[in-house]
C-alpha cells in the first residue's frame, strides 16, 4: 500500500524513522490516517499538570519544557525537549493523569494519536511494545543523567551548562536567541534568578560570551566548557 497520503507527506515519516519501525507499512497508513497536527505559540501550556491523558504526543517542530509544580506553589523546570521528542512518555503509560506541565518554549507543532490506538499496538505487537519500553526507558535515563550532571556542578558550571546545551544540542551554534528567561535558567539548575543574572554578567565582562537582549554569542568556547566542567 503506498504511503501518499496528505498527513503522512513528510520528507522521511517521523513515525516509522522513530518509533514504528515494527509495524506494518499497511498499519503505519493507517496510524497516518488518524494522527492529527496542533500548533502552538510560545508560552501555549500543551499540557496542562493533572489534565486527563487522551493522546500520545510528540514534538514535531520548536521547543517545550516539562515542569512540575513544587509544593510552595513554584514550578520546578524538569527537562527540556526537541522535536521528535515523546513528551507524553513519562505519564502516559504510569497513570491516567499527567504528573507535568508542557509549554512552548518557542513556536512549535505537537504531533498527536489516539492513547487508545497506542495502547492497541503494544498489546498486539510485541516488537512495537519493546520500542515503546525502549524509548521510555530512554527519555528517563537522559532526565536522571542531566540532573545528576547539573548537581554536581557549582553555580557558573551550572549556568555554562546550559549555554553549552542550547549552542550544542539545540541551535547549533554559538550564536542563538536564548529561548527562556533567567528565572526559567534557574528553576532549572536550582539557583536563584539573581545568582544566574549575576554569573552571565560575569561571564561577558570576562569576555566568555556576549549578551545581545536575547541573543548569546560563545566567545570563548574553551573557557566555557572548562567553566561547565569543573566549575
């Protein structure tokens, strides 16, 4: 059966290249069918902490964090996420309502399926079951090394972590609009928002990196990455 079809007319299918790679090309037409597309503006909550889980959902274009209310009525930022990321995965297989937050960090499109339809696949067919657990197992593992990074880290590696994050893993380059505040900076490396503007100050006046508004220019890419790992 062939795969032209509107809602699967990606340059590669992200669902087969991802995460369907067991499935049938019949029954990947068939998951193409029903998926469906919702774009969001930065600062949209995607998921709302304690809404009901309906949908399997991952992130095809932009930005989001998943955060999670702290008992003092504070967020607490606990990763981040690019596209092609499950951002539904932590919860979606462990209760019935999500245990985070979700919001757009930038301009981005969610992919969404039925939970239902999901959970049909993974009850019939054991290899997609397996990816399914794999990939679980994988966005776990990465949220308890990142945090156990940051931990050991005094406040400026902290702070040159997350620089390095978003040039590297994110962006691409030393040169990117920083996508979250420094408040947003510090929920997640567990600083105060004053000590993360102070240390990024200190940092330009060092000539590590340039601060235009929003915009971060790596001077010193040795010095940072110094900073991030022993700092």
């Amino acid at each position: 059966m062939s795969l032209e079809n509107p809602k699967c007319n990606c340059e590669k299918c992200e669902l087969k290249s991802l995460f369907f790679s067991n499935v049938s090309q019949e029954e990947l037409f068939n998951i193409c069918e029903i998926k469906y597309e919702t774009e969001h503006r930065k600062g949209d909550v995607i998921i709302k902490e304690g809404d009901k889980i309906n949908e399997f959902i991952y992130l095809k274009q932009g930005l989001v964090k998943l955060s999670k209310s702290t008992s003092d009525g504070k967020d607490q930022i606990i990763c981040f996420s690019k596209p092609f990321d499950f951002v539904s995965l932590l919860s979606v297989f462990s209760s019935t309502n999500y245990n985070y937050s979700v919001t757009a960090i930038e301009d981005s499109v969610t992919c969404l399926l039925d939970l239902n339809v999901v959970k049909r696949y993974a009850q019939t067919n054991a290899m997609f079951a397996m990816d399914l657990m794999t990939k679980v197992s994988h966005v776990s593992d990465m949220i308890i090394q990142e945090n156990l990074e940051i931990k050991r880290k005094h406040l400026k590696g902290r702070v040159a972590h997350v620089l390095l994050y978003f040039s590297e893993h994110v962006y691409n380059n030393r040169t990117f609009e920083l996508p979250v505040s420094r408040r947003e900076i510090a929920e997640y490396i567990g600083m105060t928002t004053e000590n993360v503007i102070r240390t990024l100050s200190e940092f330009r006046k060092d000539k590590i990196i340039k601060i235009f508004g929003k915009y971060i220019e790596i001077g010193d890419l040795k010095r940072l990455e110094n900073i991030s790992e022993f700092g």
